[in-house]
C-alpha cells in the first residue's frame, strides 16, 4: 500500500474514533428556548406537582396551586420553587417528602426558563 493510502485510512481511522463521542447526546432534546407555561410547564407541573394532596387545584388557599397558569404565577412569586426542585439547602424538597428524587434535569432548566424569560403563557 502506498503511503497516501496508509495516511489517508488513518486519517479517516481517527475521524471515525473522534467525530463520535458516545457520552454526548447528537440532538439537545431539552430545549429552553421560548419555553411557554401552556407548550413546556403545565405538563411538567401535570405530571410532577399539581395532583391531589400536593399542588393541585384544592391547594390553591393553603400550599400554592400548580393546576394553573395565574395560580402557578402566584406561586412562582414566593421566590421558593427553584430551590424547592433542585433540592437546595433551606428549601423544602420538591417533589415531597424528603428523600424523594429529584424531578429530571430537563424539566428543571425548563421551569428555570420559564421563571427566567418572566413566566410567559
């Protein structure tokens, strides 16, 4: 083989082991970008805080509703919901009780979004 052949199955040899790293993900599923309370957060609020006995609609006098956008924008201005999801020091854990994981990591940099661009419906 001549030394052009030998280089250059290298060369793609390297590409082949390089251009693939199996640790990242090829395609960012977790958008934050224009994240809205009725497309990204109501479902995450739906599906983690906002049933019977924790932040549903029954809840909005005592413990803070999630069941809907106004209510859910009122309980955002308590300034606790980020550290309640990320299980932060001095803040009840969310979702409850103590011990209970942690909600994933996408639906946590979607909340921050939301909070972040002003709590847009």
């Amino acid at each position: 083989m001549s030394k052009i052949n030998i280089g250059l199955l290298t060369l793609l040899a390297l590409l082949a082991f390089t251009a693939c790293d199996p640790d990242e993900d090829p395609v960012d599923l977790c958008s934050t970008d224009g994240v809205t309370y009725n497309s990204d957060v109501k479902s995450i609020f739906d599906n983690s805080c906002a049933f019977a006995g924790c932040h549903d609609a029954d809840a909005a006098t005592s413990i803070g509703s999630l069941s809907n956008y106004e209510n859910a924008v009122a309980f955002v201005a308590f300034g606790r919901i980020i550290g309640a999801i990320n299980h932060q020091d001095d803040f009840k854990p969310m979702p409850y009780p103590a011990g209970s994981a942690k909600m994933d990591q996408c639906s946590i940099d979607i909340i921050e979004a939301w909070i972040a661009d002003g709590t847009p419906e």
